[in-house]
C-alpha cells in the first residue's frame, strides 16, 4: 500500500542521520573510491602523525574509510575509535572490519558531546565534519580538551578553492554540496550551503590554530582540500 504522505514531504521531513544511513553505501563507494579521496586521506594521517601505539579518534568516521591509513600510523598496538551520528554508516564500517578479521571500536555520538575518557585519547581528527556543525569551533575546543596538552588534532575539510583558474569549478563544487546535503538544508539556512560550509571550515581551522602550536596548514586538489594540524598547548 502507498504511503499516504507524499514523498517530497517525507524527504523534507527526514533527519541528518536518517539521510547518511539511506546513503550509506553510496557515501562508502565515494569516500574509497572518488577522485583524489587517497591522497586526501593519507595527507590528514600524515598530519595528525600519531605516535606507535597511540589511541586516536575520529569523529564524523562515517564508514571509517580512514581507518586503514590512521592504522598505519598507529600500528597494531595502537587503537583507532571512529565516532559518528549515523547508524547505517556504522553498520557498514564494522562489516568492514569483519571482512577484515577484527571488530572496529565504533561508537554512535555526537562530535559536539565526545563520548570518551579524556585519560584514554592521544589524538583525534575529523574529515568534512567541520562544515555540518552549527559551532565547529566550541567542537574543535572540546576535543582539544579531551587530548590535553601534548596531544594531537588535524581537520580534513572541502571548501570553495581561491586559487585562480581553479576558482572557475566553484559553481560545481557548490553543486556538489548542495546534493550532498540534507532535504531542505539550504531551505534552513536560507543561503548557499557551500557559503555556510566554507565559514564552519574557516571557523574550525581557525580555533585549531587557537589551541595549537607547531602548526600545520596544507590546501591540496587545487584549493579545495584544506588539512590542519597541531599539538594542543
């Protein structure tokens, strides 16, 4: 029998993490296997550069597609925990971890209330998680908290690129963000949700280097990639 609401009401209806958990496997394919995605994530485990044996968290982990590369910074001593608002990309992060013959530390939160020890954490990181928080820049404090000095922070995050002759891809780019977005984000925001990104992502990048020293800043894929990194004072 047919739904007796309409399906544009039921879109416009449905929640953030309702809308990751429908597209789950779609965002999965992308976050492996879309174009310059590799790079990206090596550039952010590069960044945050865990020591051996350290117990890094990554929230926003979606289907813990950077997993791999922050174990290798890790090794087999150290522990990653990826965190995130959506069940469905968990449900496909740990049957990667099946596949792989281990049972991932995966936990359903939220990155603005780090459900963790702060005793427990050496590092943490999030990738394109800045721009979908109302106050990315209270989130990147509360996770310098729970780091504490000495430990280390990175964001990966896309944004309009500056850099002349690349500049001429925003208006797809913007695109892009737009369909990647909730049902009714920009109605919400009653303006671009590229604009709105591109502030989170100034604002989180500029608290890191707020709580940071030894600070690292990189734009890679022509200006849209924006990685930072740091060790909390």
């Amino acid at each position: 029998m047919s739904s007796p609401v309409p399906t544009a009401t039921l879109a416009a209806s449905m929640s953030a993490p309702e809308f990751y958990t429908r597209l789950a496997r779609v965002y999965d394919t992308l976050a492996r296997h879309g174009p310059g995605v590799g790079r990206l994530r090596r550039t952010l485990a590069d960044a945050l550069d865990p020591p051996s044996g350290a117990t890094v968290v990554e929230f926003g982990c979606g289907t813990a597609a950077n997993r791999p590369y922050l174990d290798a910074k890790v090794g087999p001593e150290g522990t990653y925990v990826g965190v995130d608002f959506a069940p469905g990309v968990l449900r496909v992060a740990r049957e990667r971890g099946r596949d792989r013959g281990d049972v991932p530390h995966l936990i359903r939160g939220d990155a603005t209330r780090p459900p963790l020890k702060p005793e427990a954490v050496d590092a943490c990181c999030g990738a394109f998680v800045a721009g979908m928080l109302a106050d990315p820049a209270e989130a990147v404090r509360d996770w310098a908290g729970l780091v504490g000095p000495g430990g280390r922070i990175a964001l990966l995050d896309l944004a309009q690129s500056t850099r002349p002759g690349w500049r001429r891809l925003n208006p797809a780019y913007r695109l892009f963000v737009r369909a990647g977005s909730p049902p009714g984000t920009a109605r919400s925001l009653e303006r671009s949700p590229a604009a709105v990104q591109d502030e989170r992502v100034v604002a989180a990048h500029r608290a890191l280097r707020a709580v940071c020293t030894d600070i690292e800043y990189e734009t890679v894929l022509g200006g849209f990639g924006r990685v930072s990194a740091g060790t909390v004072e």
